[in-house]
C-alpha cells in the first residue's frame, strides 16, 4: 500500500455520529473518504468526469444515477479494482493509492459487487474465506468462518446453505452470500452496489437495519440502489450521478423521490400507464402437477399446478430460493421436469428450450451473466443468441453481419441500451444496460408467452417504466406471461394474479387487486390461508 | 504362481513407467487449476532431462543433477509464464513454442556439447539414482506372495519413485486444504472473485508455475538419471501429452488423475510384455500394434469418457479487468 506522505494510513475515526449531521467529521476533521476530480476513460467512454465526493464517516450515503451513469467505475476506484486517470483518494484526510484491491482491504474498505464475485464452485464458507483466511492451513480457517458466518446470519437474518457450491444456489441467495462475504471482512467503509436488486422487501428491511447499526458504530456505507425509495429510507446524504459527473448532493431529509429522480434524468418521469386489460382468452401456458429436481436430486418445486391465459400477467412472488427459479427455469425447457406435464397453447412440450422457441416462448433468465449473455461477445451477438436462425440474419451457413449490426442497433436504440453501439463487447455495457439487451433480445420474440425473471434488475427508474409499459402493450396484445422478481412492488404493479411460493409449493393465487401485501406476506412466510384459493376461478 | 509373478512384475513395471507420467500430471494439474494451459509439460521435462543428464555427467552425482533438472524446467515455466500472465499471450501457443524450442535446443546442444549423436555421455551408477532395496527383503524372500509383493512390488525402486508415492498426498492436501490451494482453485475458476478478494492473480498463477516446474522437474530427472543412464534424444516420447490426456480424464484432480496414470503406465507395461509374445488364434503380435495401445486408448477414453469432466472454467482466458 502506499501511501504519499509517507505515514500509514490511519484508520477511519469510530466516533459515531448522529446520522444525516450536517458536519463533516472524524478526529482531525476530515470525511472518511474524499474523491477529488477523479476522471477514468474506457477508451472511448468517459466513464467519470472530474468527480468530486465527500462521505462523512457513521454515515450511510446513497449514490443513484442512470444506467452507464458511471456509479460501479467510480466505486471500482475507491476499492482499487480499477485506477483512475487523474484525480485524487484521500482516506480520512490522508492521500491514498491504491494499486489493487489488496491495498483497498488493507485500509479496511469492503465492497458488495453488483457482479457478483463468487467462485461458483466453492461454498459460502470457502467464498467468504477466500483471501481473508488468517492461517496457512484451512481447517482452522475454515471452523473460524463458519462460526463467524454463524454469528453474521443469527444476528442479520441472512440465511444461506453453508455446504452448497454458490453456483447452485439461486441469484436472491447468492446475494446474500456476497453480502456476508463483505460483512465478514468487517470493512470501516462499506460499498454496496445494488445490493438489493434481488432480495425480497422483508429482506431489504433486514439489510438497512444492518446498515443503520454499522453506521451507528461509526462505520461509514455507500449505497448504490436505483430504488429511490430505499435511498429515502435508508441513507443520510445522496449524490446524484449523470454521464459520469456528479451532478448533485442533498441530504435526505432535504429532499423528495420527484426531485431526485428529476435531478437524475434531467426530465420528470411520469406516472405509469397501467393501460386497459383485455378480457383473458384462452390458456396459453398449463402447468399441471410439475415437480422438479435439482442435480442432486432433491425436489425444489413440489406438485405445483396453474395456467395463464392469453392477455393476462401472473406474478411470482416469494422469498428468493424457494423454487421460483427452478420452475422458471423447468417451463424455459432448461430443466427437466420430473414429473407432470406442461402444455403450451394445450400442446405438451418436451424439456427442451429450442422446442420452446418454436412454440412461441421467449424467457428472460434471472442472471444475466449466467444464462443470459456471453460477456465476451460483441453486442450484436449477445443480442442474435438463440435466435440466430431468424432468416433475417442470413441464410443457410451464412451469417449477414451487416443486417445483424442494423437490427441490434434498432432494437438497442428501442430499449435505450447505451452506448447503442453493436460493436461494444457485451462486458463493457454497464449493468443495467446489459439487461436492458437482453430484454430486448427475447421482449419481442413472444408469440404466445413470455416468461421472465427478474426483469428489472439493475435497470433505472426510465428504464423500469419503459420495460413495465412494454409488458403491458404485450399483455394487451394477448401475450401469456409469467413473472418472477424479488421486487414486490413490481409485482404487484404489473400483475393480474399473484401466486406466492414457499418450500417449492404454490400457496395460492390471488387476484392482484385483492393482494394486500400483508396477505402475501403471510403467504410467503409459508402460511396457506384458508381464504385465498388455490387455483384460478 | 506363475501368474502371481507374472502380475506382479507387470504391476512393477508400471510403477517405474506410471512415475514420470504421474509427476507431470501433478505438475499439470497446478497450472491448470490455476487457469494456465499447460501443453509444455513435455517440454520442460525434456529440458530437466537434459540438464540432468548434462550436470550429472559433469558433476558425477545425481543429486547436483536433480537440482539442475528443477532449475530448468522452473525456467522453462517462468518463461510460460511471462509470456501469458505478464503479457497475456495464448497459453498453447506459448506451451507448443517451449516443446519445440526444447525439442531441438536439447539435441543441438548435445551433439555441440558431447559429440554423441544427441546423447549425453553414459553416466556411471554412482551418478544415477538407483533403486533400493528394503530392509529384510532377502529374508522375506521365503515367504510366498508377500515375500513377492514385498521385495518386487514396494521395494527396489528409486528415490523418486517413492517421492512420487508421497507427492500424490501431499498434492491433494495442497490443493483441499491449505490457503495456497484454495486461492489456486479460485484463480482458475473466477480470477475476479480472487482479485477483489485482494489477491495478486498473476501471483498465484506464478506461483503454481513454479509448482509445475518443479514436478517436471522431478520427472525428467527421472528419466534421465534413474530410468535411463543419461539424456537421449527426444526421451520424453510424448509422455508429457500423455499426462496431459491423464490429468483431463481425471478431471484435474490428483488421485483420480494419478489413476490414469496408472492405468496408461499399466497398458505400456503389457505392451512390453505382450511384445514377441504370440496370442492363441492371432499368432505373433506386431510389435507397432502393441506399441499403439496406450495412445489408441488415450484417443478412446478421452473421446468417449471426459465430456463429463468440468475443466477450471476460468482457463486459458488471459487475466484482463479493463476493455
Ligand atoms: N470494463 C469496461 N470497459 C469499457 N467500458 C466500460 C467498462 N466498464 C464500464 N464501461 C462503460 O463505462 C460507463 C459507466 O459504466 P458503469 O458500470 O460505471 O455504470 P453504472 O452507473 O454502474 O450503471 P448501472 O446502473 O447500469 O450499473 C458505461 O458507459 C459503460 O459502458
Ligand atoms: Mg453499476
């Protein structure tokens, strides 16, 4: 680590400060961590612009801005992952470089990835372990963390599999295990970048009362959500982020959801249309005693049964990892299904995703980067996956990258995906807009349904009200269509029906209308309801 | 009885021909693991071969030899490893390049060096690692079967023979149980989870590749001082792309690759044995025949076996964070 003057770097001050207390604090003064005109060029993208932040220590600090906006660089270069260009870091007052990451830890700076940096085939213990092992050997190591992570899960209610490889666990707890991973390190900063985006509300509560209680100890946090609603709830300031500048500060209590959101798109975000429902058609998608297994056999969804008819949205709520996925992925055709049937447009179909294209089903994988895209690829070919024998895209051997370039660029250009370049290598687009493609991929190829996960993750506030409005026109157009997400407002906000699952059982369906949350809150938590039915009328 | 002896002087001969095999596939399971192909494995043992064979003939002992041996071949693998973690190049290219390097550099030398037709000269027994025999073998010798199994099978071999025996353990509890290992695995799944965890990936990389070096260099030493009395000529004979072929069908894990390595070392014993011998109804065997097998059988089980197998995913991908 070096640092320049020549001192160690003194470590972030612990008195606590009242939090959203207007002075800048610590023991000599200075904010816990200053950025001073800091600038980063990817190539072409100037992906921050003389950057100026101040975060005073035992405070939470929220951070939003668009998709691209350039909030997980700026955070990449406070935790030395990448180097800036010009500019300056001061920890504490004292002026830092960071070479690599080890230099960030070693002044205690901890960091939640939006992507996340799991070794898939190691488990929760061996993730959290990695790099913080403290002994040569891994045995003691080992009982250490898992006794830690013990203590972390009892008193933050993050609950994950211990002993399973993370790359079988489901995207919700997955993130929870890079949220242990990080408070594992116990961090005096703490950055978290869209730590939420796929935890259910109950969830989200449980990871601001952590928040509010590091703070309180004088730790100091940034937070990184496109939920506006979150930055109200849990932060004391706020810094507004454009085009790689910020361009912004408030405090919180200062300020409102509108003029944040403004202060963000330079444009107020009108209220979404919820459109006029058609009346329901035929069923388009029939599930009928489904249950599925995982690779090892257990059963993850039990004996579920429902169908969704033409013109209409069924929401899936429930806590990540209660099967949700495994059926989403089993109606995709990318999991067999063990036993039951599913009929397509009353057709049955074979587990496979291919057939399911030709019948009309397009999916929207829950992780991006795991299912979605090939981050290597160029745009336009992320954007072609599985769609490639479109004869739009050339016949027979051939491929015509030419018609290939224009049609991305279109459909880039329709979904707002920035830059709305077909040449940019998918790893290079930020977050959100990789999303952003891939809905754009698969939104219109459904012909008859459209299955979903997690479709807003990671995207802006204008993004999320333009993908929303384009599920409607589909529903409208006589679409079937199932979702899964984490975010209940979403659910609630698109859906005509909402099932709720728990332990791999669908513990009823209620029309979205009549789904109080407390209801589904209940239903979540694995209490049937006597009341609610089971299956459609 | 005869077929008790038969056995086990097959199952001997493969433990003296499984050894060298079984030190470069440990050697190339440390790269790999760590994300770095390792087509080179032959030619660093061929490299330590050579200078084994070099130094020994000099020195008169086989120990200075061991000792040039691993310093080559941990040269060679610093080489790779310039070549593709500091400057991100293809990891075959890279790998094909140091065989071929290796493969003409060795025979040049020798003939500029010792004028013997790309040989090293004939080392005498006291530069050469010789196999040793257990105590109370002789009296042993009696009993039946053990006495067999004793005196043939455990003892009688070489020094590195019997490393070898302790490098397959002491591998695996590198790799399952101490901090070096579990970073290896990691780098060679996601090197970005080990980069944000604060860990230098071309650290762990290099580090493996020393790893490696130093098995191949056990390897070749192998051949030249203990199995053979000097270097020849290309004498790794593509045991190198043999272990390589060992260490996928084992699925990059120590026993299970030491397995096949076995089984490879095995089927060349036969091929020795089954030479000039005649089978009932096909008469003699053709010696090129028996020869092929163990490469027949490399191409059938890597063909029809491996697809299960999960390589590190993160391999032969160079280590870059920025566009
Ligand atoms: N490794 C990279 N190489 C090239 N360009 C990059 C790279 N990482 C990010 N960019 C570009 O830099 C800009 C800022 O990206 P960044 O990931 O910081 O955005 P963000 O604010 O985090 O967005 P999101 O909300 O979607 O996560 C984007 O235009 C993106 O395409
Ligand atoms: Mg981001």
């Amino acid at each position: 680590m070096t640092t320049s003057p020549t001192e160690p770097v003194p470590r972030t001050s612990r008195s606590a400060i009242p939090s959203g207390d207007e002075t800048v604090t610590a023991a000599n003064g200075a904010p816990a961590v200053e950025l001073r005109a800091v600038d980063k060029w990817f190539g072409q993208v100037h992906a921050n612009r003389r950057v100026d932040l101040s975060v005073s220590s035992g405070t939470v600090h929220g951070i939003v801005g668009e998709n691209g906006a350039g909030k997980t660089t700026l955070m990449n270069i406070l935790y030395g992952f990448y180097r800036a260009d010009r500019g300056q870091i001061l920890i504490a007052g004292k002026p830092v470089v960071f070479r690599n990451s080890g230099d960030a830890i070693a002044t205690r700076i901890g960091m939640i990835h939006q992507h996340f940096m799991l070794v898939e085939t190691f488990t929760a213990v061996e993730n959290a372990m990695l790099g913080a092992e403290g002994s040569p050997l891994l045995g003691p190591a080992g009982r250490r963390a898992r006794r830690k992570l013990a203590e972390l899960e009892r008193e933050f209610g993050l609950q994950v599999p211990m002993d399973v490889p993370v790359g079988e666990l489901p995207v919700g707890q997955q993130q929870r295990v890079e949220i242990l991973k990080a408070l594992y390190r116990g961090a005096d900063i703490l950055v978290l970048d869209e730590p939420t985006s796929v935890l259910s509300p109950r969830e989200v509560e449980g990871l601001f009362r952590i928040l509010r209680t590091l703070a309180g100890r004088g730790k100091t946090i940034i937070l990184i959500t496109h939920k506006l609603a979150e930055i109200m709830a849990a932060t004391d300031r706020v810094s507004v982020m454009r085009s790689g500048a910020v361009v912004a500060h408030r405090r919180t209590a200062d300020t409102t959801v509108s003029e944040i959101a403004e202060l963000m798109v330079g444009r107020q975000i009108r209220p979404a249309s919820r459109g006029v429902p058609v009346e329901p058609g035929r069923s388009l998608l029939d599930v009928d005693r489904v249950t599925v297994r995982d690779s090892s056999g257990v059963a993850r969804v039990h004996d579920v049964s429902f169908s969704v008819r033409a013109g209409e949205i069924v929401g899936i709520a429930g806590v990540a990892g209660n099967g949700q996925s495994e059926l989403l992925e089993a109606l995709a055709g990318l999991r067999p299904v063990a036993t039951g049937r599913i009929l397509v447009d009353g057709e049955p179909a074979v587990s496979d995703s291919r057939d399911r294209r030709r019948r009309g089903v397009a999916h929207v994988p829950e992780d991006r980067r795991r299912s979605g895209l090939v981050m290597p690829f160029r745009a336009c070919e992320s954007a072609i996956l599985g769609y490639h024998h479109d004869p739009r895209y050339g016949r027979g051997l051939r491929l015509d990258w030419p018609a290939v370039s224009s049609d991305t660029r279109g459909r880039m250009e329709t979904f707002d995906v920035r830059p709305a370049n077909p040449q940019q290598r998918t790893a290079e687009l930020s977050g959100g807009n990789q999303q952003k493609l891939m809905l754009a991929r698969e939104v219109e190829r459904a012909t008859k349904v459209l299955l979903v996960g997690q479709p807003t993750r990671g995207v802006d506030l204008g993004g999320v009200e333009f993908i929303h409005d384009r599920i409607r026109s589909l529903r409208d157009a006589g679409k079937a269509m199932l979702l899964v997400s984490a975010n209940l407002d979403e659910i609630l906000d698109l859906s005509d029906w909402v099932m709720v699952m728990a332990g791999g059982r669908i513990m009823g369906k209620v029309p979205a209308g009549r789904a109080a949350e407390r209801d589904l809150g209940l239903l979540m938590g694995g209490v049937r309801k006597s009341d609610v039915p089971d299956r459609a009328p | 009885m005869e077929i008790l002896l038969a056995a086990v002087v097959v199952l001997d001969s493969t433990l003296r021909l499984a050894t060298p095999l079984i030190l470069a596939a440990l050697a190339g399971l440390f790269s790999e693991r760590s994300g770095i192909i390792d087509i080179g494995l032959e030619g660093k043992m061929l490299g330590a071969a050579f200078a084994a064979g070099c130094v020994a003939a000099v020195t008169g002992s086989a120990w200075v030899g061991l000792t040039a041996a691993i310093a080559a071949s941990v040269l060679l693998a610093l080489l790779h490893g310039y070549a593709c973690i500091t400057h991100r190049g293809n990891q075959v290219v890279s790998g094909l390049a140091i065989n071929i390097l290796v493969s003409g550099l060795t025979a040049f030398l020798a003939v500029a060096w010792f004028a013997q037709g790309g040989r090293t000269p004939q080392l005498p027994d006291s530069a050469r690692f010789l196999s040793m025999e257990w105590p109370g073998a002789d009296v042993l010798d009696a009993v039946p079967i053990v006495g067999v199994v004793y005196g043939e099978l455990l003892s009688g071999h070489n020094v590195i023979v019997y490393l070898t025996w302790l490098a397959v353990p002491a591998v695996a509890l590198a790799l399952y149980r101490t901090r070096f290992g579990l970073r290896l695995r990691a780098v060679g799944e996601n090197p970005f989870a080990v980069d944000t965890a604060g860990v230098s990936v071309s650290g762990v990389r290099y580090r493996a590749l020393v790893c490696a070096g130093v098995l191949c260099g056990l390897a070749g030493a192998y051949l030249a001082l203990a199995q053979s009395a000097g270097f020849l000529r290309d004498m790794t004979a593509g045991k190198g792309y043999i272990a390589l072929a060992a260490l996928i069908f084992g699925n990059w894990r120590p026993v299970p690759a030491m397995l096949a390595c076995l089984l490879f070392g095995c089927l060349d014993a036969v091929s020795i044995r089954l030479q000039g011998a005649s089978l009932p109804g096909l008469g003699e065997v053709p010696v090129q025949l028996v020869q092929a097998l163990p490469y027949v059988l490399t191409v059938v089980l890597l063909a029809g076996f491996v697809g299960r197998g999960v390589a590190p995913k993160a391999i032969g991908v160079p280590y870059t964070k920025e566009g």
